[in-house]
C-alpha cells in the first residue's frame, strides 16, 4: 500500500541512487511513478502531458543526480518538483492557471445532484456514494490538500512548502473541505427522516 | 490518551488510525477493535472517517496510469537518461553530430527557400469538401498532442494545430482513408484487404498496417512522412490519381522501410528520400536484428551486418578494403550515427549519410 512509505528506506534508495545505482532508481520509479502522476492529473486532466512531465522529472533527476542534495524525504522532493513543473508548464496558460489557482471557493456552492435526492436502497451503498459527491464536489484545492494530508501522510508543514502557502491556510483548507462533509451529512440525514413519512 | 472528545477530524488526523484503515497490520488492528468496545459510541465517527480515507484511495488509485503507460513511461526514461551527458562527452563527436545536422538543415534550407508554395495546391479544407461521405472531423487547438481513435481501431497522435478528417464509418470492403491537415503520427491496424489512405495535401501514404508519421501543413512548402515499423509508399495525388485511371503512371512513388522518411517539396514537386534523424532500433523479436552490445576484435564488416540489420539501413563501404579490420566496441544507448562514428574514428574512416544511405570511406586499415 503507498501509505507506508517508510522514510528510512527511502532515504536509503535516494543515497544509492545518488551514487549511480540504477536499481535504486528504477526501484523510485516503481514506488511513486503511480502517485506522482495521479498528482498531476488532478490538476492537469491530460494523459499525455502528465506522462511528458512525469518522465521529463524522473529523465532529470538521472542527469543530475551528482549535483542533487541528500533529502530527508525524497517523497516529499518528488511531489514538490512536480508540482513546480506542472505549474511552470501551466503558466504558459495563463487562462487555465487562474481557473484553478485563484478562484474563490467560498464562491463555489455545495451543490448536490439531483439522484442525490432520490432514496434508493439505505446503508453503505448510499454511503460510499454520497462521500464520492462530496469528494468531487470539492474545489482542486481543497481535493489536493485532503489527499496530501491523509493520503500521502505529509505534515501540514510539508504541505505549506509544497504548495507554497502558509501553514495555517492549509489548516483552514482541510477545515472547509470537511466541514462541507458535515453539512452533506446533516442534509442526507434530514432527507433520510423526511423520507419515512 | 483520552478519546472521549475525539470527532471524525480527530481519527483521521490520527497516523495509527490510518495506518489501520492503510496498512492493515496486526497490531494496530488489535488496538483498534478494542477501542471499538471501549468506546462504541464513537463507532460512528470511526465509519465516517475510514470511509473518507478509503474514498481518498479509490479517487486516486482512479487517476493511476495504465500498466502500459508506466512501462512506456520507463522506456523513454531509460532511452533518454544517458542521452545529454553522452553528446557533450566529448568535442569530436559533437562537432561530427553538429556537420551532420547542419548538412541536413542547409539541405531543407536551400530547398525551402527556393520558392513559395503554389496557391493553387491541394489543400485538406478542399480535400476534405470534395469528400461526400459523413465525415468526423477533429482538431487540436491545444498545446499538447491528443490521441485519436479510428472506427477500425487504428490510433492517431495528433499534433497541435492540426486536424484529420474521416468517414463516420469506413466502408466495410472499400479502402480506409484519412484526410489530414498538419502533423500526425499513425497507428495502423492491420488489414490488408482494406488499405489504408492519408491523404495530406499533394501526398498520398497507403499502408496496410504500421505506424508513421506525417507532416503536412497547409501553409507550409514542404510535406513530410517519417515511417517508424512496417511498410509504407507514398505517391503524390497527381500519379495516385492517374494510376487509378489508367495505372500507367509509377514515376512519382516510393516505398519507405523503418528509419526514412520522404520530404516533398510543394514548388518543385518532388519528392526526396532520406533517413530520419534519429534512426532508432526496429522493434522486433528477430534475434539476428537485435543490436549487439559489444563486439571483442570482431570484423568490421561484422558490426556493419548487425547496425544494418537492427536500423533497418543500408551502409555502404568497401568490403574489400575495410571489411577485415577488427575492432573492440561497446555500446549503450548511443543513437545510430554516434555508433557509426565510433566505428569510423576506431578505423580511421569518415562517414556521411546520403538519401537514405550511410557511406564509409576509409583508406582501410594496417
């Protein structure tokens, strides 16, 4: 399972890799290629860019291994230069940019589909499905910090410098996201109940 | 440590109750089913927050790659990592790669600039309009190439700025054709009863199955078509057109194997065969075509046999005079001329590549 990423062998792989080892190499690709580029399709929705990015990161890392310093988490060093770079080639649009980066999410209304409203079977079918609405009713960002807190286990200080905003904005994003679960729930609860009569 | 206050915020903020939804093992799942009798009313906020960490997962196990994707991924990885350093290693060979690619570029140049491309050329609006069948039509307006599939499952990459156009449905006993506007690569399903057209302003390509590339945009002077597996010709619409009226006209057609590409340059109608440039390795699960690492005092006819084999490429030299010498040579990921130069400086000869030929001239060795 990704989630147990033991920083120790990381660290371990990142040194040999350094040093020429290809096996090591191919063994960082294996472990976060997957991740690395279901990252950059949240953001980017295109396959092939996502791969041009993903590949053109892992060609790089190679080239420059000698200059490359020791990191304490190369998973976090991975997910950070990706990051930059799918922003860096995103910037060349800056139309699209702006879609994602800057809108305002207290703008954005929790909107629930209309086959939410329809009560079909109760118990965990329902369930699932209503955590998948409210999971892709979230703004990108949101999403993102969601998934890099309790996916990928990175600290909220390690968030912060991926994302190049403060702490306490990350705080407060992972706070809406999952106050907009409470909300869901307290509507589906009221739906469930008037439902009975 | 209290949990009596804890809320679903609480769990999932937690690293031991992840690494139990996560990871699964023994202990932690002990500990926490245990807790779930200690404290059954949290069972609520425990469901509530396992399921959003399991709906994280599916959401991003969905944006995963494809088997294939990865694997392709690596292989570019692979080919491409050695690639820089190996070039600027050291100034003899960048100066040999540099004549070569000027030699190419003044060759296009000079070709180019010659004169501008007739207005009265065939272009895709009008090829396309001339065309009475339903046609799907798709264009790339974004930066990035997007992939495109055929109703016969053949797959096109479709550069930016460029469009193809191509019956709804093909014709179930008639030939495939594809009509294109700019630059495209072509993967071909195979059928050999059903050729399979791309018709590219002046330029016909007909295949039966492989893939290729082809650069044709309208108000550019020059056409182009790369082929990288299999069998192609390509004719231009004047003799394609005669040869199905009365099949008597060959003159302006010709058959491409891996690694050569045909220019066509729209002012003075011709085409002109040559290699592409960066031959690369013909995939293929022939052993006698796969390229040998390293060869200890072998002939240099030898070396010769297998680069002409694995490229798909005819190299021309004097057998007589430098076939016999030997030569100790490893390679790695270099591409095709690099080699060559390797071989030319160990036998002190020069190559040059012309049309879709390599030539060698040495004064043999001693």
């Amino acid at each position: 399972m990704v989630y147990s990423t033991n920083s120790s062998a990381d660290k371990l792989l990142w040194q040999a890799f350094k040093l020429g080892d290809e096996d090591a190499y191919t063994r960082l690709y294996q472990k976060y290629v997957r991740v690395l580029f279901s990252y950059g399709k949240k953001i980017l929705t295109d396959d092939s860019r996502v791969e041009d990015i993903v590949q053109d990161l892992f060609i790089d890392l190679w080239q420059s291994r000698a200059r490359l310093a020791d990191v304490e988490n190369p998973r976090f060093y991975l997910f950070s230069v990706l990051r930059r770079r799918i922003l860096k080639s995103l910037s060349k649009e800056p139309a699209i940019l702006q879609d994602w980066e800057f809108t305002d999410e207290e703008i954005l209304p929790v909107s629930l589909p209309e086959e939410f409203y329809i009560i079909e079977a109760e118990g965990i079918e329902k369930q699932k499905h209503h955590l998948d609405t409210w999971l892709k009713s979230l703004p990108v960002r949101q999403y993102e910090v969601l998934m890099l807190r309790y996916y990928q286990d990175f600290s909220y200080q390690e968030i912060a410098a991926i994302l190049s905003i403060n702490e306490q904005s990350v705080r407060n994003l992972i706070t809406r996201a999952l106050e907009k679960l409470r909300q869901l729930t307290v509507q589906m609860l009221i739906v469930l109940i008037l439902s009975f009569f | 440590m209290s949990y009596d206050n804890y809320d679903t915020a609480d769990f999932l903020e937690d690293p031991k109750f992840r690494a139990w939804v996560y990871d699964n093992s023994p202990e932690v799942e002990t500990f926490w089913l245990k807790f779930l009798i200690d404290y059954p009313e949290k069972s609520d906020m425990i469901n509530s927050a396992r399921s959003v960490l399991l709906v994280l997962f599916k959401h991003e196990e969905q944006g995963f790659p494809e088997e294939y994707q990865v694997d392709t991924m690596w292989e570019n990885i692979v080919h491409a990592k050695e690639r820089r350093p190996f070039l600027f290693k050291s100034v003899w060979l960048r100066l040999s790669v540099l004549t070569t690619s000027a030699a190419i570029f003044i060759l296009v140049a000079t070709w180019l600039l010659k004169a501008p491309a007739p207005n009265t050329a065939a272009t895709y609006r009008a090829l396309v309009q001339s065309d009475k069948r339903e046609m799907a039509e798709k264009e790339n307006r974004t930066e990035m190439p997007i992939r495109v599939t055929l109703p016969d499952g053949s797959r096109i990459t479709l550069k930016p700025r460029s469009s193809v156009s191509y019956p709804k449905e093909f014709d179930a006993r008639k030939e495939r054709e594809v009509y294109l506007s700019g630059e495209a690569f072509f993967d071909v399903k195979r059928n050999p009863d059903r050729p399979f057209f791309v018709y590219a302003n002046e330029l016909v390509t007909r295949v039966l199955g492989t893939s290729f590339s082809v650069k044709a945009y309208d108000d550019s002077h020059q056409l182009e078509v790369e082929v990288k597996t299999g069998k192609v010709s390509v004719f231009t619409r004047k003799s394609h057109s005669k040869e199905s009226e009365d099949c008597s006209s060959e003159a302006e057609q010709t058959i491409l194997t891996p690694n050569q590409k045909v220019l066509y340059s729209r002012s003075e109608e011709r085409m002109k065969k040559m290699l592409v440039d960066f031959p690369e390795v013909i995939a293929s699960s022939d052993p006698a075509v796969i390229p040998i690492p390293h060869f200890q005092d072998a002939p240099v006819s030898k070396i010769f046999a297998n680069l002409e084999a694995a490229y798909g490429i005819d190299i021309v030299y004097d057998e007589n005079l430098m076939g016999n010498c030997l030569l100790t040579a490893s390679f790695s990921d270099e591409s095709l001329y690099d080699k060559i130069d390797l071989i030319c400086k160990g036998v002190e000869a020069e190559f040059k590549v012309m049309d879709s030929k390599i030539l060698i001239s040495g004064r043999g060795c001693h």
